[in-house]
C-alpha cells in the first residue's frame, strides 16, 4: 500500500483496543523501528530504550503488569518505551561520531556541546527522568503515526505498574524509567473518535486566559 499523509494519518488515527493475532511482517515491522528512531530528541541524545516485545510468555507477563489489558496479548508485538535518565554520561561519544562522520556537526559545535550537555543535564538534577521520558515519548508518537500510515493500528497505554514492566524487561536492577507502552498490530476493531474539546477550552494567544477562539 501507499503510506498515507502525515494530515491524513493524524486525523485517522485511533486507539484500538482489539487486535487481530496476525504477524506484522518482519521487514514493515523493520521499517517501523527506524521511523521510530528518527525521532527528535533533545541534544539527539536518543535516550530510549525500545524493547520490541512479540515473545507470546512475555506479552502475557505485560498485559499482566497493565492490568490485564488484552490489546497487548491480542496485538502481535508491544513496543515498550523506556527511557534512561543518564544516557548522556555515556553515549555522547558515539552521537557525536555520527554527527560528526555525517557532516552535521563539526568540530566546534561537537567541542562546545561536550560542556554544554553535561552542564544542562547536571542542573536537571531529577528533572532528568522526565526530560528521558518526554524524549520516548516523542518517539511513541512517531511509532503510532508510522503505524497508522503503513495500515496498522495502535493503542498508547498508561495503564500499568512501572516496577512491573521493568521486572518483564529485565531492567528491574536499571534506572531506566517507563514512558509509555504501544501495541502495534493489524486492527479487529472500528473505534471512534471520542472527540476533542473545542480550541476554546484549552488553547490559546499568547497567554494562558486568552483563549485561541
Ligand atoms: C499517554 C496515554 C495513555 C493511555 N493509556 C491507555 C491505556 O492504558 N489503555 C487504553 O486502552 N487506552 C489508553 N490510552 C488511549 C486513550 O484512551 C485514547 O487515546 C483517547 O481516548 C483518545 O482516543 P483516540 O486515541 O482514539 O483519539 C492512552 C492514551 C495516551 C495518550
């Protein structure tokens, strides 16, 4: 198929909650882990850790971290997304190497961000999980849309025991942080668009108490 357009998709989009057991064929499912990986992310620190879960014992073991949500067991594969905190003490060499081997940052710029990274992160003190998982998040984001235009369907999911979920990783003993959980999957449901509130309610000009419309 043609993938659809960015407008296209987002509009389309839905959050299903029945999947059907067929596989995602290996080289979409490829495709779909690098469109989620060019993802933005602040620095391009790219501090996710995907886990691309399919093992049938381990889906079971999630849906049981989230409550017995069976979109995970229903969908042929959830795509966890932690974070890590503190991948910035240990990854800047080789994100620099890439840039640096592309062309899109040189010497100078690789030279200042080497203070300037670590002196941002350490002022973040426990901000650093969060500033982790808005960066997972994004690539979440990426993964649903990718999804949606290649004709699957997916389901954001909050609903879960972190502990849990690091337990069914292996990353109990980590400081890796949950962001978000997706199955990815070939729809057996049609949900509607519940609806989004009028731009009045919670957009707006310039300042918070003037609305949008
Ligand atoms: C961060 C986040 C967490 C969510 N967690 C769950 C979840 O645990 N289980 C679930 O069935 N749906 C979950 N949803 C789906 C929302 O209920 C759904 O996106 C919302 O109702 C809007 O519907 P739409 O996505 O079809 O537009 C979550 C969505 C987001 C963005």
């Amino acid at each position: 198929m043609n993938p659809l357009d960015v407008p296209t998709t987002i509009a389309q989009r839905r959050a299903h909650k029945q999947f059907k057991s067929d596989e995602i064929p290996a080289d979409l499912l490829h495709r779909l882990v690098e469109l989620t990986v060019s993802a933005p992310s602040s620095w391009n620190l790219q501090d996710w850790r995907i886990v691309v879960v399919q093992d049938e014992t381990q889906r079971q073991a999630l849906s049981e971290a989230a409550w017995g949500q069976q979109q995970i067991v229903q969908a042929p594969v959830t795509f966890v997304f932690a974070a890590h905190p503190y991948a910035w003490k240990t990854d800047l060499d080789d994100i620099f190497a890439i840039a640096n081997q592309s062309g899109a940052w040189d010497k100078s710029r690789i030279d200042y961000l080497k203070n300037a990274i670590p002196q941002f992160q350490e002022k973040l003190g426990d901000k650093n999980r969060e500033y982790a998982i808005k960066d997972a998040t994004i690539a979440a984001t990426h993964l649903m849309l990718a999804a949606e235009s290649l004709g699957l369907a997916t389901c954001p999911m909050n609903g879960w025991l972190e502990e849990k979920v690091k337990e069914v990783i292996g990353a109990e003993d980590s400081e890796l942080a949950i962001a978000l959980l997706v199955p990815v999957g070939y729809p057996a449901d049609s949900p509607q668009n519940p609806g989004r509130l009028p731009l009045s309610h919670n957009v707006f000009r310039d300042r918070v108490n003037n609305p949008y419309e």
